[in-house]
C-alpha cells in the first residue's frame, strides 16, 4: 500500500511539472491559473489614455452601469482569488474591506485622501500586480484590462462594502 501511494504521489508530481514545463514557465508563476479576461466597457464614458487619480464611475449617471461591467469583470477576473461577490475564502483579501478605514473618517478632507491613498493602492496592485520573495501574488493586469475596465472593477467593489 505505501508503495503504491509513493508511486501515485511521484506519478502526479512528474504530471505537474510537465505541464509546468509544456505549457510554459508563466504557468508556474502565476497566483492559480487566472488569465486575463476582455472587459467590455463600450457602454462607460471612455476616460483616455492617462490613468486618472479618482474612480471616474463612482458617482454619476454611469455608476449603475460601471457596477454592471465590473461585476462580470471581477467575476472573470479576480473571483477566483478573492472570492465570489468580493467575499474572500481566505487565499487573498476580501476586498469588501479595501476603503473601509477611509468610509469611517468624519473629516472630508481626511476621507477624500484616504481614499485617493487606497485608488492609488488598488490601480498600483492591479496594473503592476504584487510579488513577494520572488513570487507572484497577483499577476499583474496593465495592457491586458483597460483603465474603464479597472475602474468598473472597483466601482462594482465599492457596492459590495460591508455596512
């Protein structure tokens, strides 16, 4: 019986690396198995080329529809990381909480940069992606979502905050 789990455990670890090897070294580095999905953002207000500083979508005649795109945008592209409706299983955070600390501040000076402090966090991660140690946490999204499609993303997290 050892032996044979022995053999089946060796069977699989061979199997893993050459999928590894064959399918390309990206594989091995990448947080699970997530590749980019197109965002469709044809209905958003277009912003341009330069990355703006503030959501554009999170306020507005846009935001219903801003909410919409970055729903399937996240679902497609970060659900499996961070969970189904932004509510982690524990792999990466839950970004239900990523401007929590700035929602709290009374102070409206204090709120608002708090939260170009956070839109600077989270367009920083997504564009450029996290490594630690030589490993990928998070690959990173720029050249592969649009900047509509990252500010859909965070627009659809902003709905979801916990109260």
């Amino acid at each position: 019986m050892h032996f044979a789990i022995h053999t089946n455990a060796r069977r699989g670890l061979r199997t893993a690396l050459a999928a590894v090897f064959l399918l390309g070294p990206g594989l091995a580095l990448a947080h699970g198995d997530v590749t980019p999905q197109p965002v469709d953002t044809s209905t958003l207000p277009q912003v341009g080329a330069k990355w703006l500083e503030d959501n554009p979508y999170s306020k507005g005649a846009a935001q219903g529809e801003a909410v919409r795109i970055g729903s399937s945008g996240y679902n497609q592209n970060c659900a499996r990381c961070h969970g189904l409706e932004a509510i982690s299983g524990g792999i990466a955070p839950d970004l239900r909480h990523l401007d929590e600390e700035c929602t709290s501040l009374a102070d409206a000076a204090k709120k608002n940069a708090c939260m170009k402090e956070v839109n600077d966090y989270f367009i920083g991660t997504v564009r450029r992606g996290r490594t630690r140690d030589g490993r990928v946490y998070m690959p990173p999204f720029e050249g592969m979502l649009s900047q509509e499609a990252l500010w859909a993303i965070k627009t659809y997290l902003e709905s979801r905050r916990e109260p």
